[in-house]
C-alpha cells in the first residue's frame, strides 16, 4: 500500500473530490431511477386490473339490467335466467379481478434503496471533513475524498463489486 501523493495543489484535490462528487450523485441518480422504474411497473399491471375490473363490472351491470327487464316482461323463467346467471358471473369476475388489482397496487413502495444511500453519503461527506484529526493540510483532504469515493462505491455496489 503506498501512501498518498501530498505533492498536489489544494485546487487539484478539490477538482478530484468534485468529480468523485459527481459520480456519486450519478450512481445514487441511476439507482433511484431503477426503483422508480421497477414500482411504475407494479403500479401499472395494478391500474391496469382495476380498469378491468371496471369494465367487467360494467358489462355485468348491463346483463343484470337487461335480465331484470326480460324477467319484468316474461314473468317465465328461459330467456332472462341465461342473463341472469352470465351477469352473476361477470360479477364475480370483477370483484376477484378488483382485489388482485388492489393488492398489487398495496405492494408498491417507494425509492428505498436510493434513500437510504442518499443518507449515508451525506453522513460520509459530513464524516469525512468534520473530523478532529484534520490539520487542514492537502493530505487531510485528499484521505477525506478518498474515504468518501471509497464508503459509497462499497455502500453501492457492495464490497465485492470490480468495474
């Protein structure tokens, strides 16, 4: 292990620990984005059953209304209790196709991951550069923007992860 260059200018350091700045912001940004993708996905195979269920019960209201007026106007049993049974049947289908939507939609969370990373990065930067061991010297700085790079890469991609 060798031990870290002091021969850099404090501008130099600072241009360093910006740019792994930014590529902490774009690893966290492209997480967050994974998980919103992932519940939009969930959230849309739920709208989507309930607009079925919507529109099953739609068409079950339909055939009991038209077997209750067949049942109005015959006072005999055949035609309208075909209707009958057909919309029973679609009513069913609506209420099972309702609550599997309703569940579906229950499981949607939101960006848990990217939070909880977002919270430890500002937590490394926080202990980074507020520590009492720092004299202020460019060596203090740049253990600081190495130690900060190094917690999020590990806290992102785990610490067995090789680019």
């Amino acid at each position: 292990m060798t031990a870290p260059r002091t021969d850099r200018s404090i501008g130099q350091l600072v241009s360093d620990a910006l740019d792994d700045f930014r590529s902490i912001v774009q690893h966290e940004k492209a997480l967050l984005k994974a998980e919103i993708s992932r519940a939009a996905k969930v959230g849309g195979v739920g709208a989507g059953l309930v607009a079925a269920a919507v529109g099953t019960l739609s068409l079950a209201t339909i055939f009991l209304l038209i077997a209750a007026a067949e049942g109005l106007v015959a006072a005999g049993l055949p035609p309208w209790a075909g209707f009958l049974i057909v919309g029973g049947a679609l009513l069913l289908l609506a209420i099972v196709l309702g609550l599997v939507g309703v569940a579906s939609l229950k499981k949607i969370s939101g960006p848990t991951r990217a939070v909880e990373q977002g919270k430890g990065t500002v937590e490394d930067v926080k202990g980074a550069f507020g520590g009492d061991d720092t004299d202020g010297s460019s060596a203090d700085a740049a253990k600081a923007t190495t130690k900060i790079a190094a917690t999020s890469v590990v806290g992102t991609y785990g610490a067995g992860h090789k680019d």
